[in-house]
C-alpha cells in the first residue's frame, strides 16, 4: 500500500545586483524569511522581489512576465512512503526544474523535504533531510554547473490522514486457583468458630487474636495468588523454553550477572561471570562471560584488568561475535591508560580482520581523532 | 480437600496456619520496627489496599472551611492514580470489628472482637491559621492502637496542591518503600496555528502552561535529571537545531547548531552525557557531548538513519532507532556508550521506533506502527515483548521516574492529546484537554516537600 507524499520546492528569490550564483551558506541570506509553506495542496507562496536591474522599463517588464511564468513552472517531486531516493518517474521534473534554475542564475533556490506528521518527529525530520538532499543531488547532476545553496533546509510537517485501523489481540493468561484456596480459608473459619464454642465467654483476649489470624490468613492468601500464580506461569514456560545447548548447570550465575551489569551492581557481576566462568570454561555462553566481566572493570574504571578480559576474549575465540566489540573496548582501555601505540593497532587490526563490522566504523571515528590530536 | 479431616489434611491446616502466623508476625513486627523494610520485586500487579478517612478540622483552627475536605480530596486522587494502591472507601473496607449477638446466661449479648482484616487508614487534621495551614496526618493499622507512622506537613493557604502531593508521597513512601512521582512534572509539546511550542504540566495533568511562546516550532523536550534544564529541538535559528533553556523557560541557549539537523537530545541519568542526532557529515548519526557542548564523540557510523537516543538507567547503554537493516524500516537497536556491541533488539513488525528504556531498566518502551501507532514493551535484551496500548494511535512514550507510568500522545478523531497509563496499559487517562499535545517527556522526581 503505497502512498504518496509531496516535496515542495518553494523559491526564495533574493535580488542580488551583480553576484550570480549564490555559493556562501544560505542561512545568512534568508535575513527576509516568509513564514513555513502552507500544507502541499496550495501553491507555495513567493516573496514578492525587486527585478534584476535594467536598462529599459519595457524589457524589465518583460523579462520580469518571463520570470513569473517560469516560477509558476517548477514542479513538486513526489517521494515513495518512507523512501528518500528519486523515483524514476519523477526524472522528468527534476530535469524540468534543473533547466528553469539554469536559466534564472541570480535566484538563490532552497530546497524543501516534507513529512507526514502522523509519524513521529525525530526519524521524520532525517527522513525529510534525506529527501531534500537526494533532490538537490539529482538536480546538480543534471545541470552540473548549477550551484545550488541548498544547506539550508527546512521541514514542514504536513498532515495526513490515515483511513484504516487493525486491531491486534492481547494474548495474557493469569491462573487463579481460587476455589482451593477458599475452600481452605472456609474450613479455616469453621474449625475456629467450633474452637470458640468450645471456650468460655471470658477468655476473649485469646479469642480475638484467632479470629484476627484467620482474617489476616484470607488477606495473605489472596495476595499470595496473586503473586504465586503469575511466578508458576512464568517458570513453567521457563523450563519449556530452556535448552540444554545454553548449558544447565550455571545458567542462573549467567543471567543473574548480566542482571546485576545491567544494574551497575559491578562487584556482584563480577562475582557471577567468575563463578559462571570456573564452571562452564568452554560453553557457548564462555566469550560473553568473559566479555561481560570485562564490563564490569571498565564500568569501574579499571582498565588495566578490563584491558587484560579482553585481550583473553579476544585470544578464546579471535573470530568470535564478542570479537570486534571487545576489540574496539580494549583498544579505549589502552588509550585511556595512555598506549596510544597500542590503542593504535588495536584499532588497526580490527578494521583489517572485521571491516564490515560496527564496531569497525566507530574504531575509525577514534583512530582519526587520535591523528587528529597529534 | 486439601484441608480435609484426616491426619495428613489436619498436618497441611497445621503447616499452613504456621506459616500465616509467622507471616502475620512478620507483617506486625515490620510495622511496629520502620526499620526493616521487605520489598520483593514482581511482575504481578498487587496493589495494597488503603483507605483514606475524612480529614478534620483541628480544635484551635481559626478557620478551614473546605480545606480538609480539599486536601482529603486531593491525596485520595493522587494515591488512586499513582497505581500502587486500591483506594477503599471507609465503608467498603472489611470491617475492623465484628459483632456478634449471642446468649448468655438466659439474655442475648453482644461480642465484639477485632476482624484484622482491614487494610491501613490514613487520618488527616488540618488547621489553618493566619500564616499558613498544617495537617497532621497519621497511618493506622488496625488493630495496632497508635499509628504506626506519623507527620506534620506546613504549607501556604494556595500551595494545597503541592501539599497533596507531599503528603501522598510520605504515605507512599512509608507503605511501600517507593518514591513514587508526586512532585515532578511533564514537559510536552503543544501546536496552535503553524507553530509548536513546549509546555509544561504536572504529574496528574493540573496546570499546564507554555514555556516558550514562538512563531517557529520547537520539538523533542528533555529534562536534565536534576530538572534544571529541558533540551529542546527547535527551528528558531532556521533550520533544526538543540537549545537548552531553564524549567520556566527563561535563559535560551545553544547546545548544538549547525546548517544540518541537529535533533533528539536525550540527557544521560547522571548528567554527564547528552545523546543526540546529528547530520553534521551528512547522514543522520548519534553522537553524545557533556551538557556544555564539550567533549563531542560520533558513536554510530552507518549509511542509515541513526536517532532517538535513550539511555539506561546506569547510563552505560543507549537504545535508539536506526533503519540500516532496511531504508524506511526504522527498528530498536542497543549498544553500549562507547558505541560498542551492537545488538538489534525488535524483530516484529517494519517500523519501530523512539525507543525509551524504563528508569527501572527492566523495560523498554516504543511505538510500532501497524496502520496507526501502538506502543509495546520489550525487554532489554529484546524478548517478551508486550502490547501497552490498542485504541487510537499512540507514540512517543515516557517513563515516569518511578517506571511505573507511561504518557504518550494518543490521536483519535483526528485530535492529538497527551494520555498516561500503568506501564502494563491499565488505568488510562487523558491528560491534556483542548489542546493539540505531543511529545510528552516526563521529568525527575524532586525530593519530597515540605514537613518535619
């Protein structure tokens, strides 16, 4: 289901006197801003300009009936949902609008990417940029020459209106084994009331404490229910979903320390991966262990150690899936304990043996400022 | 059956009523020290009874008038909403007496005894005098004689909302050992004509004003977590740009600008960080940088659009969308703050995205569109996801500071308002009214108000 949305080109003609193209940063030359472009169904409006200077009143006007013909020309280039690249059938306009901005060398042309506001703000405002400069890309390549300050972009969000709504089904069980535990609670009750026949009307204190007991046991229970039956739920689609491929024995070590990393609790991470580690050295889960006590030190700040886990990471399994993340985070340790060298070809080799990686990018980004500093 | 009267029923009644008593001394004894404090995290939504009795007024008040009334008002809707307790009328709480008529010696009599049952009750008296008012309010649990927890709050004659709110807290704290998110407040974004602009609320929705009264649009509030700043994405300089200004708006200054956009500053639990979006080389890219601007460092790098920071409660990981694994299919991905260990974390569904790791952090937050927007829940490592969310279309979503509640926007019919909900989806409630609302970001919990 494909739909369409706009881009709007609107013109901001600015009256230079002598200069042609504009090439400085068009964020300065927009000093008269009209207001954000009204939603794509009207026109884009123009600011009403003072004309290029002239000789003659007549060929001013002409010239100036030519310009106006020509703005009213330039066409609206339409974008496929959620996409950024020109569409083929789109070639044509763009083609069309190069050759009106060849023509009219003194305007300075802004180049607009619209969104739908029906989508959240943050990924649409990237989306339109995308939008904006894949245009003015195609516009340049068609007309070379064409400079166009184009850097400065802005985004108007437009409505749009969604027709259709699915409706998806919760799915959510919670077993109550209610008609046992009230049963209990009522002979509960029925054994005390034959237990206070049986006593004398005097000994109330002991009385009162039984009957506050049995109501207290009707709350506790409930509450246990509640809290019980959920738990039950939960460990029996555990122990369904548990396979043995991830190692029995020292699961629950695993788990309960990458919990405790994820809390900041550092030391009893550490605890957890160690233990985990002396019981399970060669399973699947051993490099993630190992990677995550790792963590734990540099979560600490205490980089020689991190830097010591990962090079073991690293050295249990070179081509292994923590290899590359403990690669870039070794590489931060030894410049962090100031082995730039070290940091250097730690990076280095990263990019060499994973260059496709993510963490082969970020490694880039650090080694250029590292020669940056230098 | 299970108590049935044979030895081993009889032996089961035993271990059982043994067990409740030592439950029971427990319960009474927690109560009686304050010092020891049980808390046992679950999934499972138990919600602790509480009734809240009529305030009265005090013996030597000048004058009060509806200002018991008020104030009962007020802390009764605040520990209704906040979704860690069921909030009984006195009536309908179980009895903390029974009686009972039976003979005695050839006439009827009547027994009373204590039932046990009953859940805390919260008494109130307030008194006002020419300087201000004070409540005193105690937490009873029958059938102890004398509170178990007892405070003296002061407050102005015109501050009774934030007193609420202080009381509600104490009550909250003292029965559950939760802070809750009485006090803080929700920074959103309102539309009038063709410009937005960013508002601020409190907790329940009460008293909504606007912060920033432009002609351009401002987007994408984000508190600092001790809320003396909010981060903003405007368009006031030309183009998308981040400024900061103070909570009541005043002192606008640049964070981030650039002839790019500059967007979606999220701002690290501690301070110390602020992650934010980037197309400064052209491609839309997370970068983070200390809350002066120093100290910038890319930390993605990929031909997708990378944006919506969010960070985890230790600041050490970041959640945010990005649609490398397919142009125009926004998906949730983790890594660490260093940009380290990637991970993709949502599967279902082609568009995923502002992805808001719980305070908690046992739980992330984000829309997924299906036609309109729906808001699920997912683990950390990307498994249980959960549905939060089905009528209307509903995006954007915040945590509150005690990860118990979310705000969201939510459009129907065509109108975009701010909504919260319990972070399982229950109790929803509209927030925001007359307005077009969106982008809620809620703020930090300031330490609680006054009293002695």
């Amino acid at each position: 289901m494909k739909q369409m949305l706009k881009m709007a080109l609107s013109l901001t003609v600015i009256a230079l006197l002598a200069v042609g193209l504009a090439t400085t940063t068009g964020c300065k030359k927009r000093a008269r801003k009209e207001p954000p472009p009204p939603p794509p169904v009207e026109t884009p409006k123009t600011v009403e300009t003072p004309t290029a200077p002239d000789t003659t009143g007549q060929a001013a006007r002409d010239r100036q009936t030519r310009m106006d013909a020509d703005r009213a020309r330039i066409q609206t280039v339409y974008f496929d949902y959620d996409k950024s690249d020109i569409r083929s059938d789109q070639r044509d306009k763009i083609r069309t609008d190069a050759d009106i901005f060849r023509t009219w060398t003194e305007w300075a042309v802004t180049v607009e990417g619209h969104c739908d506001e029906r989508g959240t703000n943050e990924y649409n405002l990237a989306l339109g940029e995308r939008r904006a400069a894949a245009a003015k890309q195609a516009l340049i390549a068609v007309v070379p020459l064409l400079a166009l300050s184009g850097c400065a972009t802005r985004k108007e969000i437009v409505g749009f209106q969604e027709d259709t709504q699915r409706i998806r089904a919760d799915i959510d069980s919670l077993k109550v084994n209610q008609g046992t535990l009230q049963s209990a609670v009522d002979s509960i009750h029925s054994e005390i009331r034959d237990m206070r026949a049986k006593s004398e009307y005097g000994s109330s204190a002991l009385q009162e404490k039984v009957e506050t007991l049995a109501a207290r046991l009707d709350d506790i229970l409930g509450r246990m229910d509640r809290t019980v039956a959920p738990l039950e739920e939960y460990l029996r689609k555990q122990q369904e979903s548990d396979t043995t491929a991830k190692g029995g024995l020292g699961m629950d070590y695993y788990d309960a320390a990458q919990r405790d990393l994820a809390m900041g609790n550092y030391d009893l991470a550490e605890d957890g991966f160690t233990q985990y580690l002396q019981a399970n050295p060669k399973s699947d889960l051993a490099d993630d262990a190992r990677y995550g006590l790792a963590e734990t030190y540099y979560g600490r700040q205490m980089y020689s150690q991190a830097a010591d886990e990962y090079q073991r990471v690293i050295d249990m399994d070179p081509m292994g899936n923590k290899a590359p993340a403990a690669m870039l985070k070794l590489g931060l340790c030894q410049r962090a304990s100031d082995q730039l060298r070290d940091a250097r070809r730690t990076w280095e080799d990263l990019i060499q043996m994973f260059p496709r990686a993510e963490e082969a990018k970020v490694a880039q980004q650090r080694l250029n400022e590292i020669k940056n500093k230098r | 059956m299970f108590f049935e009267r044979t030895v081993r029923g009889r032996a089961r009644l035993a271990v059982l009523a043994v067990f409740a008593m030592c439950m029971v001394t427990l319960a009474i004894s927690t109560a009686r020290a304050q010092t020891v404090t049980l808390r046992i995290e679950t999934t499972a939504v138990g919600r602790m009874n509480v009734v809240v009795m009529p305030f009265t007024a005090g013996q030597d008040s000048a004058f009060s008038g509806d200002l018991p009334h008020n104030l009962r008002d007020l802390v009764k809707g605040d520990l209704s909403y906040c979704g860690y307790f069921n909030v009984l009328e006195p009536d309908d709480a179980p009895l903390d007496t029974i009686t009972r008529v039976k003979p005695f010696r050839g006439r009827m009599d009547t027994l009373t005894t204590l039932s046990g049952a009953t859940p805390p009750r919260i008494y109130g008296t307030v008194t006002a005098g020419w300087n201000g008012a004070s409540a005193e309010i105690a937490i009873y649990q029958p059938p102890l004689k004398d509170p178990i927890h007892q405070k003296s709050f002061q407050f102005a004659a015109d501050e009774v909302r934030t007193a609420a709110h202080s009381v509600a807290a104490w009550v909250t704290e003292m029965l559950t050992g939760e802070q809750g998110a009485f006090l803080s407040q929700i920074a959103f974004v309102v539309k009038s004509g063709t410009s937005k602009n960013v508002w601020v609320m409190d907790w329940d929705g009460a008293n909504p004003h606007a912060i920033t009264r432009d002609q351009t649009t401002n987007l994408s509030p984000s508190w600092s977590p001790d809320g003396s700043t909010i981060f903003f994405t405007s368009f006031r300089a030309g183009n998308a740009d981040i400024f900061k200004m103070d909570p009541d708006g005043g002192n606008i200054r640049t964070f981030v600008s650039s002839p790019h956009v500059d967007s979606a500053p999220a701002v690290s639990p501690e301070g110390q960080w602020v992650a934010y979006c980037s197309m400064t080389d052209g491609n839309a890219e997370i970068y983070r940088a200390h809350q002066d601007g120093t100290g910038k460092t890319q930390l993605t790098v990929s031909y997708g659009i990378d944006t919506s920071p969010s960070w985890s409660p230790t600041g050490h990981d970041l959640v945010f969308t990005s649609d490398r694994a397919g142009s125009g299919s926004p998906q949730i991905y983790r890594m660490d703050l260093e940009g380290a260990n990637v991970q993709r974390l949502t599967f279902a569904g082609n568009y995923n995205e502002t992805a808001r790791w719980s305070p908690r952090g046992d739980l992330i937050a984000y829309a997924s569109r299906e036609i309109g927007f729906q808001i699920f829940t997912l683990g950390p490592d990307g498994s249980h996801e959960r549905r939060v969310t089905t009528n209307g279309s509903n995006l954007d979503p915040s945590w509150s500071p005690d990860g118990m509640k979310l705000v969201y926007t939510s459009v129907q019919n065509n109108k975009s308002s701010v909504w919260t909900c319990n972070w399982d989806g229950s109790d929803p409630r509209q927030l925001t009214f007359g307005l077009e609302a969106s982008q809620p970001q809620w703020g930090p919990a300031p330490a609680a108000g006054s009293g002695n």
